[in-house]
C-alpha cells in the first residue's frame, strides 16, 4: 500500500514541475484525490483491524519510524 501512496506521490505536480506523462497537468485534481483515499484507506484498514484486536500485517505497516 505504500507503494502505491508514493506512486501517486511521485505523480503529483510540484510548483513549475515539467509533466512526465501527456495530460498529467490535467489529471492532477484526480491524482491528489488518489493520494488522498490510498491514506484513508490504509488508516481505516488499520482501524478495523485494531477493533478485532489484530495488527495490520508489517508489510502493510509505515515504513517510517
């Protein structure tokens, strides 16, 4: 799932940034909402599992300490 948040991370557009791929600068809206939703979707996962007690697998864990 990290992989995927910085995949999308890596798409979206910094201030004066050259596009990568045709339309990139128009997909960014879409792209922020992508980053976004990857997020959520990992925290609630996380949140899920914790009500059952469980923990979310390490290789779905923050990669960060």
């Amino acid at each position: 799932m990290d992989s995927c948040i910085q995949e999308a991370g890596r798409l979206k557009l910094l201030p004066n940034q050259d596009v990568m791929y045709a339309d990139q600068g128009k997909m960014q809206r879409e792209i922020a909402l992508v980053y976004t939703k990857l997020q959520e979707a990992k925290m609630w996962i996380g949140k899920c599992l914790e009500q059952i007690g469980s923990e979310l697998p390490a290789e779905f864990r923050d990669k960060a300490e």
